[in-house]
C-alpha cells in the first residue's frame, strides 16, 4: 500500500475509531467467507449434470445405465461421488425401499450441509454491521454535543466536525460491509436450491431405473 494511501488509511482508523477498526475486520471475514463459498460452488459446478440427467431420462438399456453411472465413480467432484453411492444403496437387494430412501436421504443431507455452512455467519454479518455503523454513529453525534456542552459558544467548529466525521464514517463503512454480505448470502441460497432440484431429479430417475 503506498505512503500516502497507507496514511489515509490510519487517518480513518484514528477518526472511526474502536467501531471503525471492528467493521474493517468483519469484512475481512465477511470476504474471505464469500471467496470460500465462491470457490466451493465452483468446485461442484459440472456441465456434465444435466447431460448425465437427460441420458438417464432417454435410456432404460441396462448395459448403457451402467455405463453413465461409470462416470460417477471417474468424476472426483463431490456430487457424482454422492451419486455413486446413491447408485451402490438403491442397488442393494436386500434393503426395502424405505430404507434405500432413508440412507440416500441422509448422504443428501450431508452434501447440502457442507454447501450451508458458513452461510449463517454471512447472514449474521449483513444485519449486524449496519448496526455498527448506527452504533458508530451515535457515539459520534454523542462527542460532538459533549463538546458542545463543554465549550460553550466558545466551541472549536473543527471538533464538531471531527464527530460528526466519525459518525458518517463508520455507517457508510457498515452499509458497505453488509450489502455484500446480503447480497452473497441470497445468491448462495438460491445456488442451494437450484444443486438441490438438480440432485433430487436424477436420485428420482436413478430410482426409477434401478
């Protein structure tokens, strides 16, 4: 960071204060929890799904299911490995069909589990950091009208503003975290429901052809 921007930087800590400093660290995490998830949803994205999903629709040749489930077991993402144990329990002659439904119910669960996680804390960053930032603001306006009370009509104009500087400071910096922060948090949510149709409607097909 250069000199005179690294100075700016520490001007608006001195002025934001304690509030300031916070909000700058719950971005932090608030970024490094969207790059996470970013790169985990890149991880599971496969062009490959809905043309597996549609071959199983087309098909009902045994000899050429086995070999479409192949590519769950070659694939490495995470969804086809889930696939392919999806394909192992409902292969199982000796369970009922309840039972299948009830194991491949939980390995579902358990894939969705590891796409939400960390999604609550995101959602927990987006309502708190406008809060801050109010919090901020309020302790700004609060030194300004103390200095004003002390000083009287004497009061330096300069201190007034450097209240009143603090206060827009630390909201502007709270909005700036947590709509980010909202917006990551709904996309990823919609992401989760769009991989959680995509699972169930080729679990349903591979059941229906087993």
């Amino acid at each position: 960071m250069p000199t005179n921007q690294f100075s700016v930087f520490l001007d608006y800590v001195d002025k934001g204060g304690i509030i300031f400093i916070l909000l700058i660290f719950i971005s932090i995490v608030s970024l490094s929890i969207i790059l996470l998830k970013t790169l985990q949803f890149y991880s599971m994205k496969s062009s490959k799904l809905h043309t597996i999903e549609n071959e199983i629709l087309q098909t009902d040749d045994q000899n050429r299911l086995n070999e479409i489930y192949k590519i769950f077991e070659i694939e490495r993402k995470p969804l086809f490995g889930m696939f392919n144990k999806a394909v192992n329990i409902f292969n199982k002659k000796n369970l009922r069909e309840e039972d299948k439904i009830s194991e491949v119910s939980i390995i579902v669960n358990k894939e969705v589990d590891k796409l939400e996680k960390l999604l609550p804390s995101l959602d927990i960053i987006a309502q708190i950091s406008p809060l801050l930032g109010l919090l901020g603001t309020v302790i700004g306006m609060i030194s300004s009208f103390n200095q004003l009370e002390l000083g009287g009509t004497t009061v330096d104009p300069s201190v007034l503003a450097g209240g009143i500087w603090t206060a827009l400071l630390t909201t502007a910096v709270g909005l700036v975290v947590a709509i980010p922060a909202l917006i990551s948090h709904h996309f990823f949510e919609k992401k989760i429901q769009d991989f959680q149709k995509d699972i169930n409607n080729i679990l349903v097909l591979i059941k229906n052809k087993t």
